[in-house]
C-alpha cells in the first residue's frame, strides 16, 4: 500500500505546484496530463503500452535514417530494399 500513498502525494504535491506557482501554459498542460494519468491508475496495474509499438517502429525508422547520413549514402538497412534486414527485431 505504500505505492498507493506515494501515487495520492504526488497527485497532492503536483497540484500543489500547479495551483501556486506561475507556470508556461505546456508545463500547466503537462501537470494535469500527469495527474490525470496517475489519477486513473488502480494499485497492482501495469503501465500503459498505448503508442509503444509506434514508437518503437519511428524510432527504429529515425536510427537507419541516422546512420545513413552519418555514412553519406544510403540507408545501411532498409525493409524496402531486398537483401536488406531491419536493424532492429520488432
């Protein structure tokens, strides 16, 4: 139960924050995201995996655009080009 005390004082501490501080609009925007986010967990539940696979696919396309560029030609791996392979098993 101990968790569940930290997640209710952060909420507390965050929006705390938010009510007595003068903050940019996007720091605002990211606080109620986050307490909104904590707000909806229940004790014992696992992270949101929303977006992880997306993510993961942009940040696999980024890396072989990278190192082509820092090899000055193409991309070192490409699943669009045949004899090629994916740098990273998804």
């Amino acid at each position: 139960m101990r968790h569940e005390c930290d997640r209710t004082r952060l909420i507390a501490e965050l929006a705390s924050l938010l009510r007595d501080c003068e903050l940019p609009d996007d720091a605002r925007c990211a606080g109620l995201t986050l307490i909104g986010w904590l707000a909806r967990r229940m004790p014992g539940e696992g992270p949101s995996t929303v977006g992880v696979v997306e993510v993961t696919e942009r940040a696999t396309e980024l890396t072989v655009t990278v190192r082509a560029s820092l090899c000055g030609g193409a991309p070192l791996a490409s699943p669009d080009v045949p004899g090629t392979k994916k740098p990273f098993a998804a």
